[in-house]
C-alpha cells in the first residue's frame, strides 16, 4: 500500500510468482524475488519473499540478512526459526542452540515454538549430540494424539534421530506415527518404514519400457520371412 499503483501492481506479480515457483523451482523462484528486491526494497513482505526465495535455494547468508532485515522493519519474531535455520545452514548451529534459549523463543506461537525445538535438534544433531536431540524433541507436542499441522514433521523428526541413535524398533514406530498424520505427504515416512522393512519398490513403467525395447531389437535382428532363411542352402 506504501508504493505507487503501478509500481505495487508490477511487484506483486513478482511475488505472486515466487509463491507459486518456490517449491517446484526454487531458482525461477529465486529470479522473481530478486525483481522484486530491486524495485521495492523497503517494503518488508518484499524482504521476508527475498528471504525464503534464498533459503530454498540454500543461500544461507543472503536468506540471512534478508529476515533480519524484514525483522527490523515489522518488529515481529515469526522469523525467528528460519533465521536460527540458517545459521545451521551456515555450519553455526551453536549460535542456533543460543537463539533457542533467547527471550524471542517465548513469544513464538505454538507453530513456532515447534519450529524452534525442530532447529535446535537438528543443531544438536550437527554438533553430534545424538541423544540431547532425542530429548529435545521429546515434548508435550510430541505426545499428543491430537494431529496438528506440524505433527507428521516432528514426529518425521523423532524417527530418525531415534534411528540415527541405533534405535530402530522405536524408530520405525515414530515413522509408522508419522504417517498416520501425514495426509499430505509432505514427509517420505512410507518410504522410510519400507526401507527399515526391507521393502524394495520395483518401478512397472520401467520395467515395461525396458521390455518393449527389447521386443522391438528382436524385431529387428529376426530374419524377414520374405527374405528366406538365414544361411540357406544355396540354389543350383
């Protein structure tokens, strides 16, 4: 609302564009916030767009600054998860750790105390803490049987710190969990319990393709009828 008619018209685009591509091509996603960077740095929609664009396409320094930037223009600590995120991202998951015990982290709503206890896992899982990531994740959250939206990707989560562990009766209990609630499939749990069960998928269109191709090199190294049999005798 801050930017002239046109100016606001040609920017959104942009962002439509970004939301549209970021998951299925995070580059082309990447292009369009940067149109939009150009012609509307100030605004902070365009920063926090810019942000997301450059951590899909694990620019972790950029996605950086972008969210700090976004944070100091809405005063607002949403970002706070993806900012810790990528200073994983950036081989600090200390500094993540320290941002999981800010001030910050409390003024989160649930989603995003969620978020952050999923970070600093994963940080103690860069750092080789195993076992502090299974307890880190081990929540009131976790325990419900109320499905929510982060449900599936903590319990995703719990899985396979449990399995990185060696735990892999538990491990294969928190995946079958995980797909319980995962509707949406945004988690490859499925794939994980097949594995652990030694599941092994054969895909049926390749094999078909495989197949016709073979029939079609027979076609063509059979003899023709028309052409008589090969190494005939030979006519008098």
């Amino acid at each position: 609302m801050s930017l002239p008619k046109t100016l606001a018209e040609d920017v959104a685009r942009n962002l439509v564009m970004v939301a549209r591509l970021i998951d299925e091509d995070p580059e082309k996603a990447y292009a369009y916030s940067r149109i939009a960077l150009r012609l509307a740095s100030r605004v902070a929609a365009v920063r926090e767009a810019a942000g997301f664009a450059a951590y899909a396409t694990q620019k972790y320094a950029e996605a950086l600054a972008e969210f700090r930037a976004a944070r100091r223009m809405t005063g607002s600590v949403e970002l706070w998860p993806v900012m810790a995120d990528c200073e994983r991202g950036l081989g600090r998951p200390e500094r993540a750790m320290a941002m999981a015990g800010e001030p910050e982290v409390q003024k989160l709503d649930k989603a995003g105390q969620v978020e952050m206890r999923l970070v600093a896992a994963g940080a103690r899982r860069d750092m080789g803490q195993i076992d502090a990531a299974i307890v880190t994740l081990q929540s009131p959250e976790l325990a419900s049987s109320s499905v929510q939206p982060w449900t599936p990707r903590l319990r995703y989560a719990y899985a396979d710190a449990l399995l990185e562990a060696g735990r892999e009766d538990e491990a294969r209990e928190w995946f079958g969990k995980a797909l319980e609630a995962d509707k949406d499939g945004s988690t490859d749990a499925s794939d994980r319990l097949a594995e652990l069960d030694g599941v092994e998928f054969v895909d049926v269109l390749d094999d078909d393709d495989e197949a016709d191709a073979a029939d079609e090199s027979e076609e063509q190294t059979a003899p023709r009828v028309e052409d008589g049999p090969v190494d005939g005798p030979d006519k008098a």
